[in-house]
C-alpha cells in the first residue's frame, strides 16, 4: 500500500491512552516489554505501514524518577514512542475510575455498570492536560494530530486552545467504541465540554456512520448554535468533519503467522486433541460488553437441546485479563467461571469437556492456529464498537472455511455482509441455540460461498487503508466518496 499524500511536509502524532507495548518491572530492577492487546493497538500496525509516526501514550505503570530516562529511553529507541508518566493514584482515577468505571459504560450503553465519584472527574481532566503539556514541546505547524478514544476526549480542545497560534495543525479524533444515542450521551458528565472538545478537531470518525449520526444528533442537543450539514458540523467559525471509517487488519499478516512453524505445530496439536469434534471458539477480553455470559448459557442451551452434539462439539473460550482492578470486571469474571463450571458440570463426561476456558493471553502464533481450527467463531457481544476478532477469524479460515457468528449488537455487522453470517440476538437464548445448531450443520458450499464474500471485504478494507483514508481527509478537508461502508 503507498503511504500518503507525499507532498506533506509535517509528521503524524498519534496520541492514545495505550501504548503498543506494556511495561511490567522485573524482579533485577530491569523492565519487561510485552505487545499489548486490544483493538487500538492492532490498528495501528496496519497505520504504521503507510506513515511513520511517533505515539505518546501511558506506559500502563508508575515509574519511579531514577527509571524514566531509561523507560524513556526505551521506548524512544524500539517503538518511536514517547511515554507520559502518571503517578498511581491519578492512573488509577483517570483510567480505571473515569474512563473505565464511567465513560466506557455509557458508551456502551449501559448506565447500570457505571459507578460515580466525584474526584475521577478532576483526574481525567487532569491526565487529559499532562497529555497536553508533554506533547506541546514536539508539535510543530505542519503536522497531524491524531487522538484516539475515550480516555482522551477532552484533549483535542486543550491542544487547539494551546496551540492557536499553529494556523496550519490539523487535528483528529478517532473514537474506537460505540457512540450512544442522546438519551445515553446526555447523561455523560462533561457532555458539554466533550462537545466543545471534539468540534475543535478538522475530522471526528468513528467506527460505523450510526455512531457518527448518534453523535451529530447529541452535539446539537448538547451545544445550541451547532449546524450541521448533513455529515459535518458548523460551530464557533469551524468546519468539523464527521463521518464513518471503519477499522480492519492486515489479513496478510494473519496468513503469514498461520504459515510459522511454530502456529502449524500448535494447530496439529490442536487438530490431534479435538480430532472428530467441531470447535466453537470465543476470544474476548473478560468485558461484559462483550456478552460471555450470554454465549456460555446459549452453548448450555443447544447441549441440552440438541443430545445428539454432546460428545461431538467443544467451546474454546479465551478471556484475556482485562482492568481487573475495576469492580464490574471482577464480579463478571466470577459470573462467567461459575457458569463454565456449571455447564461443564451438566454435560462432561469421562471423556469429555465442552467448554475449554483459558483466562490469560496467549502468544500470536497460537492465536491464529486456534482462528484456523474452528469452525465456528462466535461474536456475542451485547454493544460492541467493530470487533477486530470477526475479521481476523475469517483472515485465518482460508482452508476450513468456517461459520461466523454474529451478535446483531456489534459494529462489523455495519462492514461484513450479514447475509453470510448467522445473525442472532445474545440476549435471546433458545433462538441463540438454534442457531448454534444451524451453524453447525451448515454444508460446505453455503459456507465457501459465505467465506468469500466476507474475506472480500476483509482484504479490501485494512487498517492500513483507514489510517490512509483518515490522514487524507484531514489533509484535505474531504471525505472520500467510498471508505469501507455500505450504508
Ligand atoms: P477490543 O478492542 O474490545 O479488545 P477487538 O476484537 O476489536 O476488541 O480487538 C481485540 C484485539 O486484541 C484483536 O486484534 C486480537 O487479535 C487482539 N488480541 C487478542 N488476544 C491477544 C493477545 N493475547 N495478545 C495481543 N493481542 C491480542
Ligand atoms: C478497547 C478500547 C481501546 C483499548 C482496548 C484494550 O479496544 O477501545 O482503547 O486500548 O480496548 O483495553 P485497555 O484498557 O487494556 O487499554
């Protein structure tokens, strides 16, 4: 893919909560870096193909004065990024008070997670101004910004007003989970500084042109004297572009690890230990967005009402740790060990287990291996941005040519083609089942039908194409006419 535009001259900042790696500190004094998980980060690898840019984020754990350099150092040297330090007791109210306890609910929808303290308030507005003040030293007149997510919101606002004086900066905004509706957004505390922050921004995206809309409609609300037109907004003598970019991955990329030796190794041993069982397979973060629970009583469901699979189906659920220091986290995850020690208590025998649950992170190679062995993948979530999970399934199927299983909540239902994925409801239980079963039993030219249609879009429409297209509509003030989506 070529990189962008070659006439311009300024360089790209990309600004996230998340760095591509995650520090822990050894036991002699020296320091771990391990690639982090989760959406973001497997975006960015396909950005970083069409333009080198540097990436100032959060190095997920306080790090004493003696070690910055080092860390700094670190990270400079191996991932162009430069970490901002925060002190524990502010990570803690900005990351897993505000944007976890908080945003990250409403966002999905789902007020009843949320908790309320007043002091994560003034931690998040806090962070968002130490971002601020460590990136102003870099910037220079030419260049791109780009923020992304939740953590970040009120940051495209202080930069702008910091920054007055840069006449030719461009800023974005690239939001990585669902938009709300305004009844949801209304509730937001700072709804009306969020506003004010992103229309400050030269392109606002998100994941599906719903989500675009959703927010359209809530700045108006919010912020009397907003117009819009009919995809941006006019507000305080700027033009704000607002529009749909979904994500995808580098699908070549998951072919090329699945060819390893190492991911052939792991799939034989795979193929060896499930030979004559059909797998179905979860990979989550233990979010409950992500509708675990809901999978688990469904899969519970079509064993008890389909005997003839017992014995002959197995569901691999991987839950990766996640903000296990937030209170939802840890009583979802208690919820979901009970209940796959309650369904495998119901149907194992001897000589069987149906549900195999790893809670932990496990290395690529495996990963697409486990993507390759399934027939099925089954994406239950309850509100879900886009799922990155579903394409890179479909990236690793090129032999089996396996079914995809798809919440009607989940943003790729706006991307994939749904009529070759088995839609459902998570929350619908015995229609869920059957359509376990339905998937189960689907023949092989149904499904190599279902499988091109689908990798078609997930070869065409790459991450490094969305950071493409991005950049170039803030360079140009234009949104292309196609950019990955049918509605
Ligand atoms: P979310 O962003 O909510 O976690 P997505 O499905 O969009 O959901 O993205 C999850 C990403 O995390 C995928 O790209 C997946 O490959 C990646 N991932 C899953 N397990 C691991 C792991 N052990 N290490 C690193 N990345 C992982
Ligand atoms: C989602 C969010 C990302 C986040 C990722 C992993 O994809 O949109 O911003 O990085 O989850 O979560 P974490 O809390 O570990 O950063």
């Amino acid at each position: 893919m070529d990189g962008i535009d070659p006439d311009f001259e300024g360089r790209v900042l990309v600004v996230a909560n998340r760095l591509p790696m995650t520090i822990k500190p050894k036991d002699d004094g020296e320091f771990e870096y391990s690639i982090s998980s989760g959406g973001l980060v497997a975006g960015m690898k396909g950005l970083a193909k069409v333009v080198d840019f540097k990436w100032f984020g959060w190095p997920g754990i306080e790090v004493h004065r003696n070690d910055k350099d080092k860390v700094r150092l670190h990270l400079a040297d191996n991932f162009n990024a430069v970490p901002i330090f925060l002190s524990n007791d502010l990570a803690e109210k900005h990351y897993n008070g505000f944007s976890n306890s908080i945003l990250w609910p409403l966002l999905h929808r789902m007020p009843e997670k949320a908790g309320s303290e007043t002091d994560w308030s003034k931690a998040y507005q806090e962070v968002n101004e130490i971002f601020a003040d460590n990136i102003l030293p870099y910037v220079e007149d030419n260049d791109m910004i780009w923020v992304h997510d939740y953590h970040l919101l009120l940051l495209p606002g202080i930069l702008r007003d910091r920054l007055k004086k840069k006449k030719n900066l461009k800023i974005g905004f690239f939001l990585h989970t669902p938009f709300p509706t305004e009844d949801y957004f209304t509730i937001l505390p700072f709804r009306e500084e969020i506003c004010k922050s992103l229309l400050m921004c030269d392109v606002v995206g998100f994941h599906t042109n719903q989500y675009a809309k959703d927010f359209l409609d809530s700045a108006r609300i919010v912020l009397p004297g907003v117009a819009r037109s009919p995809m941006d907004l006019h507000w305080a003598g700027r033009r704000v572009l607002v529009h749909g970019f979904p994500l995808g991955i580098e699908a070549d990329e998951w072919r090329e690890k699945l060819e390893t030796e190492a991911a052939q190794s792991e799939l034989a041993s795979i193929q060896q230990q499930f030979k004559g069982q059909k797998i179905l397979l979860g990979v989550d973060r233990l979010d409950y967005i992500k509708g675990i629970p809901q999978k688990l009583q469904a899969f519970d469901r079509f064993l008890t009402e389909h005997p003839e699979w017992v014995g002959k189906v197995v569901l691999i659920q991987l839950a990766i740790p996640t903000r296990a220091d937030v209170d939802t986290y840890r009583v979802l995850r208690e919820e979901v060990e009970q209940l796959v020690g309650r369904v495998n208590g119901k149907h194992a025998t001897f000589k069987y287990t149906p549900v195999h649950y790893l809670y932990r992170s496990i290395k690529p190679d495996l990963l697409s291996a486990l993507y390759a062995a399934a027939d099925v993948c089954v994406i239950s979530s309850v509100r879900d941005g886009l799922n990155l999970v579903s394409y890179e399934y479909v990236a690793c199927q090129g032999k089996k040519k396996g079914v995809m299983m798809m919440s009607n909540y989940v943003g790729a239902m706006k991307t994939l083609p749904p009529s070759s994925m088995v839609v459902f409801n998570p929350w619908d239980t015995l229609r869920f089942a059957e359509k376990i079963n339905q998937a189960l039993n689907m023949g092989e030219e149904e499904r190599e039908k279902r499988y091109k249609e689908i990798m078609k879009i997930v070869d065409t429409w790459t991450s490094a194409k969305w950071g493409k297209i991005f950049l170039e509509t803030m360079m140009e003030g234009e949104i292309p006419k196609n950019v990955g989506m049918p509605d």
